[in-house]
C-alpha cells in the first residue's frame, strides 16, 4: 500500500530546532486542526491516516514526538504505541474521543508520555508537545524564567518577586513552572494537576484551586494567575 502520508510545515517559516511532529489521527477535520496549529507554530509535520502508515514514515522522517489517535481503522492506538515503544523512545501522546480511567492507564501502560482526550484545545495540545520535548530531550533553555517583576530559577527551585525572596512549598513551586512555562496559554484543572502532581495523586481538582490561591497569597500578585471560567487558569503579566 502507497503511503498517503501528508508532509508540511517545512518551508520558511519553520523555526530552528522546532523539529518534526508525526500526527497519526484518521479524521481530516481534527487532523488538519492539528496540523495547522503545529505548523504555526513552526513544527514540521507528517500525518497520516493510519498505524501501519505511521510505521512506515516513522523511519523516514526525523520525528521527535508522536501524537496519536486512538481510535483508528486497522490496526489501533494502542498497538500502534507498543510496536513504536518496540523500536523508539519517541515521545507519544495518545488522543481520543473516549475520556476513561482504563484507556488512560492502558495508554500509559503501553507507553504514551501524555493523554488528552476530545474536544480539546489545539493550544493545550501543543503546550503539551513543547512541554513533554522540554522534559525528554537535553535542556537547552534559559533555567531562569520571568514573568513581570516574577523571577524563578529552576535549577535552584527558588523564587523572587520584586528582587524579593519568596519561599513556596515544593508543589505550589511546581505548579508556578507549569503556569510560567506557558503564558498565556490556558491550562485545565485536570493538565495542571497532572503536570503537577503525576497522573496517580488520588485528589481531586480541588487541590488545584486550593494551591492556586496560596500563590496569590504568597507572590502578592493576585492578578499573575488568571481563572477562566469552565476552563482552567492562564499565567499573564500582572
């Protein structure tokens, strides 16, 4: 069978080092949703309609992250993850249209690195890919990130707002890496207690308000983390 793979973002616009992204993902609306939003944001992208053909341009291509339907014809996500764990540790997000704990582990388990289920954010989604790049492959940014007059140092987990010295607990930390990683770029309850706090911390979202407002409390900076209403919380300038 001819692959029918689908190549892009390639041209000038690409930006340096953004690498390529390997979509496997049978319905065309959703795929070239997909698509789009990485190729904006400077990703080279190769997608393809099926698991066999993701074999296929797996090893024709330099990808270095995989994001994954689950639900397609033939062969599916699942296998398609554990014969592409077989022979790489590219990182892999599973998609689908079925939000259940199951699946999720299943996922997990076979060897995702991330899972978001639909509809979902195509922002988030490439959030997700930059984030899980960040974390699998050599650091190469700045270990100092800012944010206002915000100032935090991740090698030395240590936090300044105004020049001033701020103590935070380790996961109200954590959870301001995650928030100052992506500016402006809403992130649900379920993402940041994720990130956070790993995919197997038995609380629930609740948590996440909670540490939120101890934030607030502690940066003097009510305004740095903003509440979207049904959605989540964005880091903006205060």
């Amino acid at each position: 069978m001819l692959s029918q793979a689908v190549a892009v973002g390639t041209g000038g616009g690409r930006r340096a080092g953004a690498g390529t992204v390997l979509i496997v993902e049978d319905e065309h609306s959703i795929g070239a949703l997909i698509r789009s939003y990485l190729s904006r944001d400077g990703y080279g992208v190769v997608w393809v309609r099926s698991g066999e053909e993701a074999l296929i341009e797996l090893v024709r291509h330099p990808v270095r992250i995989v994001v994954l339907d689950i639900g397609l014809p033939g062969m599916d996500g699942f296998e398609v993850c554990r014969q592409i764990r077989a022979r790489s540790s590219v990182p892999i997000v599973m998609v689908t249209a079925r939000d259940e704990e199951p699946d999720r582990v299943a996922g997990l388990e076979v060897g995702a690195d991330d899972y978001v289920p639909k509809p979902f954010s195509p922002r988030e989604l490439v959030a997700r890919v930059k984030a899980i790049l960040r974390r699998s492959e050599p650091a190469i940014a700045e270990p100092i990130m800012s944010l206002g007059d915000i100032v935090l140092d991740l090698q030395g987990r240590e936090v300044a707002v105004g020049g001033e010295p701020v103590e935070l607990t380790t996961k109200e930390f954590d959870l301001l890496v995650c928030l100052m990683e992506n500016p402006g770029i809403v992130l649900s309850r379920d993402t940041l207690l994720d990130r956070a706090w790993g995919t197997t911390y038995p609380g629930g979202t609740r948590t996440v308000d909670v540490h939120v407002g101890q934030l607030r409390k502690k940066l003097g900076r009510p305004a740095l983390i903003r509440t979207v209403r049904g959605a989540g919380y964005k880091a903006v300038k205060s």
